[in-house]
C-alpha cells in the first residue's frame, strides 16, 4: 500500500503562522518523519502552492485557502483535511493508519 498526502501552501508565511514552519518546510518535514514511521515506499508527501494550482482537486483546496475557508498549510489524505495551520504528527499519523498503513516499529 502507498499513500499520498498532500501539503498545501506557500513558501511565505501566513500573517498568523510567524513562528511556524511554511508548508514547504511542512512537507518536507511530514516526509523524513512519515517515511522513517511506515517506510520511505509507503508515503508520497506532495507539496502543493495554492497560488499555482496543478490539478483540478488542488484548485478546490486552493479556493478554499484563499476564501479564508482554511488555514494553510493544509494536508489533505484521500479527500480528507487531517492537519491545518499547525498540522499534527499524531492526527496524521492515526489517519494513515485508519486507512490501512501500519507502522514499521511499533510505538
């Protein structure tokens, strides 16, 4: 099994996030901390920049960054919002093994 998990954002920080990592950061930090968890053949972090959409799901979250529905950065596991503004390793975490993904070592 392999997972994606999209991280939403932008490389600047949000006005209320001054002592925050960007999302950039973010998804870069979900992957080292995800891929030693569950392996690094089981996670696929994606980093997305709202500001430039790819895919027509990535402008859905994009809007709703922008129309102040969400706070960024925003991860996103199979449709599901499971971390906003200051994501949480521990609610990640619980959601991909919701889904079936275990850990390689037990806690």
């Amino acid at each position: 099994m392999r997972v994606e998990l999209s991280v939403y954002g932008t490389e600047t920080l949000c006005a209320s996030c001054v002592n925050l990592p960007s999302a950039k950061e973010t998804a870069v930090w979900l992957e080292a901390a995800l891929g030693r968890k569950y392996g690094q053949d089981k996670i696929v972090v994606r980093y997305c920049n709202f500001e430039s959409p790819e895919t027509e799901e990535d402008k859905i979250w994009a809007d709703r960054i922008r129309n102040e529905d969400l706070w960024y950065p925003l991860v996103v596991i199979s449709g599901e919002i499971v971390g906003e503004g200051n994501p949480k390793l521990k609610d990640i975490g619980a959601k991909l093994e919701e889904i079936g993904l275990q850990p390689l070592v037990a806690d």
